[in-house]
C-alpha cells in the first residue's frame, strides 16, 4: 500500500443494491503520516446480556475476594479460559426491584428495573418504568454509529403463566426502555436482524425481492465490486482482517440458511419466528456471532440481549431437562430440581464462552475487541427460589479500554445499588451522569484499576 497523509473513513462501507457492509477497525484508518495523537481512536463497547430465573449462587460465587486463584465455581467452569479477562462483582443489589409498591410481579420487576433502577409498576393509566441506562448512552453517542443501540433476546414464545398480568409481560419481555411508557422490544429473529445491519433500506419491487429470494444470493454478492476495489488498495495486514470479517459474515449466511431449513423440518410444539433455529445454542450462536460483527463494524456501541424472557417456562430438551426452567428454579430445596437449575447455569455459560471467544480472536489496533468492550453477564434475581434481589449474579468481562483489571473478584458493601455500576458504566461510555435510579454515586474507581 502507498503511504500517503490521506486515510479510509472510518465509516465506510461496502455498497449494492439492497445492501451495505460497514468495515471493521483497518489499519488504512489511520492517516501513515499522522501523530500518534491524532491516530483514530478505538471505541468502548456496552453489552447487557441478561439471564432470566436467577443463577445457583452456590455454584456461583467464587469464594475469595482478590485475585481469582483455584478452581472456579462449577458454573464459571465453561469460562475458566477467560478467568483473567472477567471481574465477579459481589453485593450489588436492586432494592426496586423488590415488592416496595404495587408493582409488575416479582418477574416483571427484577427485569424491568434492571437497566433503569426504578421501581416498576402499573398505574390506572400507564405502565410505568424509566428510561433505561442503556438508552441514556444511546441519547449521547448514538449519533456516531448507524444504530444508536441494538435491543436482542431469544424468546421462546409465551408460555402460560410465564407474565404474572398482561402488562407484567411488557417488563418481562423488555430490557431497553426509552421512556417510562415506551420500551424498546427486542429483535428475536436472526433473519430479521441480519437485514437490518446489512440492509441499505433500499426497498426492492416485488419482482426484485422474489427474485433475491429463489436465489438466496449472499449479501457479499452484492457488494462484490466494492470490495474488490478496496482489496486492490489494501495491505497484506488489511487485507487478510477483511478477508476474516468477510468470512464470518458468509458463515452466518450459511448458519442461517441452515437454521431456516431446519425450522421447516423441525416441529418443536410452540410457535417460532421465521429463522430461529429449534436448538437454543445455535440460536445463540446466531445472534451472538452478528452481536461480534456489529461491534466490528462501528454499527453499534449499545446492545441489550436478553437470554430468553424474564420468568420463562422454557425447557432444555438438548440437555435432557424436560421441566421448565422457571418451574426448576422454585425447588423448595428438592436436590434434582436444584442439579437442573445449575445445568442450565452451565449451558448457558458454555455458550457466553464461544462469544467471548470471537470477540477476543478480532485484534483491534494493539489490542483486541473484548478489552475494548465491557460485557455484563448477569441477572435480575440471585436465589430463583426465594426471589432475591441483593448480591445479584453480575460478571463484568473485558477491560472497558484498558480502565478495568480484570481476573478479580470484588465484593461491595452489602446492598450497594446495582445503579452504582451503571453510573461507572455511563462514565467509561463517555456519558457522565449524576443521577440515575436510586444510585448513590459510582463506583469507587480503586475497586477496579
């Protein structure tokens, strides 16, 4: 590549009809004579990614504080590779989310307060929650990506019994809220969600969309002049980083073409969107894998992703659970019920691992795409059982850019506000706020670095 004083926008993207790819981090994006000062600068990354039921604390919590020595519990076990990349928060508590008012049920109040740290309720007029942590970043920073925030989930369909009311389900279904009345409903469908990233918003005639269709031709096809005209203008570094973000963006192509298949050979009971895959893990995969490209690309920031619905009945027949998982949880201390319970935990970290995996595998300047994220893994209940909401389950994963040290646990006074974290949170996104919830201030900053 010719060096010269010019640069490749940050922001460019791959352009045919009815589709656009952004780029991931390029060397080419930073100008070859440019001081180190005036280098581009990488971003922070945001993601919730939200348990539903409560975790088994007892196969949970590490039992030291300090450094993370030993065996992890069994339910970290299927992240033991990333022991040094995550930090245990201990003692964090939702207060609102406890019964204080007449609220939305136990289940709708853990998950509805959980980003917005307001007690949830329903009014003779209205739902009413806040606006949520995650959209009060989006209000500042949205601006400079093409989605100010994604919202995700992996729902199972309604179960009966799974919303304790009508309107209990608006705060069990939904993380994000941009209003105390108006949350943001998550993308469920792999499909549905993949247009919109490589979507142009260009609307096809009816011949043109049938046709795209029956052929079932790769977004990357449409595209194909554009990225040959880049590559030509590439170093062999950039070429081969495009030639991997490429590569995973046909593999979802092709995972989706799998899973569309199959959820027209496969019955399984409920009713599922177009494009979900029967299995719960390569659901997951799905939807985990194009989380990874839109923070590759500079699409994103912000993201919610919520692992089934607050209160779900959801069973994992691919483990040989049969019980609904919510059912599990209230256990009354039956130690089957309790050994189910924890294998769900299990499956369920099993596959954040192969998502963490992908973002540490994308280098990113000196470093790579999980230090330059803050993943939040965690829920809004700690004991399913008993319904609690203090010392709740809460990983906080990557190293925020290099402000966190990770491969700790760290245990807070008791009943610290889990709206302390967001504050700290907010601040590492650039979005200082003072108030929020029923937070006290942030988190003390030695805790971390």
């Amino acid at each position: 590549m010719i060096l010269t004083g010019k640069s490749l926008p940050r922001r460019t993207f791959l352009k045919g009809v009815g589709a656009a790819v952004a780029l991931p981090f390029l060397d080419a994006m930073v100008p070859a004579l440019a001081a180190p000062a005036r280098a581009a600068k990488v971003p922070n990354r945001l993601a919730f990614l939200y348990v539903p039921n409560g975790i088994d604390m007892r196969n949970w919590n590490i039992a030291t504080e300090g450094v993370i020595t030993g065996e992890l519990p069994r339910i970290l076990k299927p992240i033991e590779a990333f022991r040094n990349d995550f930090i245990q928060l201990g003692n964090l508590t939702h207060n609102s989310g406890r019964a204080l008012l007449d609220g939305a049920g136990d289940h709708g109040r853990c998950s509805g307060s959980y980003l917005t740290g307001i007690q949830v309720k329903k009014t003779t007029v209205d739902i009413k929650a806040s606006i949520s942590c995650d959209q009060i970043i989006a209000n500042k920073i949205g601006h400079e990506t093409r989605f100010a925030s994604l919202e995700l989930g992996m729902d199972d369909s309604r179960q009966a019994g799974d919303c304790d009311s009508g309107y209990s389900c608006a705060y069990t279904n939904n993380l994000a809220w941009r209003s105390e009345t108006q949350p943001l409903p998550p993308i469920l469908d792999p499909r549905v969600l993949f247009e919109r990233l490589f979507g142009t918003g260009v609307v096809l005639s009816p011949e043109q969309a049938e046709r795209q269709a029956r052929y079932r031709r790769s977004i990357l096809d449409f595209v194909t002049g554009d990225t040959k005209k880049l590559q030509s203008s590439l170093g062999p570094t950039d070429r081969r980083k495009l030639e991997e973000y490429l590569s995973s963006i046909r593999e979802v192509e092709r995972q989706l073409e799998k899973a569309e298949t199959e959820s027209v050979q496969i019955d399984p009971g409920i009713d599922k969107p177009y494009g979900v895959p029967p299995d719960f893990a390569e659901h997951f995969k799905l939807m985990s894998d194009m989380m990874v490209i839109a923070f590759q690309a500079d699409l994103t920031r912000v993201m919610t992703f919520m692992m089934t619905r607050e209160g779900t009945s959801r069973a994992y027949r691919e483990i040989g659970i049969a019980d609904g998982h919510h059912p599990c949880t209230h256990h009354q201390g039956k130690t089957d019920l309790m050994e189910k319970v924890t294998q769900i935990n299990e499956y369920h970290t099993k596959q954040l691992a192969g998502f963490l995996q992908k973002l540490k595998d994308h280098q990113e300047g000196d470093s790579n795409l999980l230090d330059n994220s803050m993943i939040i893994y965690g829920a809004g209940l700690s004991d399913g059982n008993r319904h609690l909401h203090e010392d709740l389950p809460t990983l906080l994963i990557g190293r925020g850019g290099g402000y966190f040290k990770p491969g700790r646990r760290v245990i807070f006074r008791r009943e610290t506000p889990m709206t302390n974290f967001h504050l700290t949170l907010m601040d590492r996104m650039g979005v200082p706020t003072e108030q929020f919830g029923d937070a006290t201030g942030p988190l003390d900053p030695a805790e971390f670095s």
